[in-house]
C-alpha cells in the first residue's frame, strides 16, 4: 500500500523564518521523529514524504 507523509509549516506571524530555514529544520523533524515509522507499521510501502511551508501568500513544496 502507498502512503503520503506531509510536514506542514507556517512561517508567517510569530515564526517569521526563511522559507529555506523552514523547510530545512521541517524535513529534519521528519527523519530524526521517524514520522514513517507508524506508517510502516501499519503496512504502508512506498511511502512519498513531502514539506511544505507557507507564509499565507506563497507555498513551497519538497519531496523528501
């Protein structure tokens, strides 16, 4: 079975950080927290891990 992983970060108010930064640190979370590993457990193969941060105007999006 596929299954989708998304991070989701806003750095618009209180965050204010780079969109580079934002996904950096986003797609870190994602390995060092083993995000997958539940999605694993639970049968999940091909597992497609995406970023995305948003300042309430522009998205950025990474496929990790």
């Amino acid at each position: 079975k596929p299954g989708i992983l998304m991070e989701l970060k806003s750095i618009t108010g209180f965050y204010k950080e780079e969109p580079d930064k934002a996904i950096s640190d986003a797609v870190r979370q994602v390995q060092e927290r083993g995000y997958a590993l539940e999605l694993q457990a639970k049968g999940y193969e091909n597992i497609i891990k995406v970023v995305v941060v948003s300042d309430d105007k522009k998205v950025w999006v990474k496929s990790i």
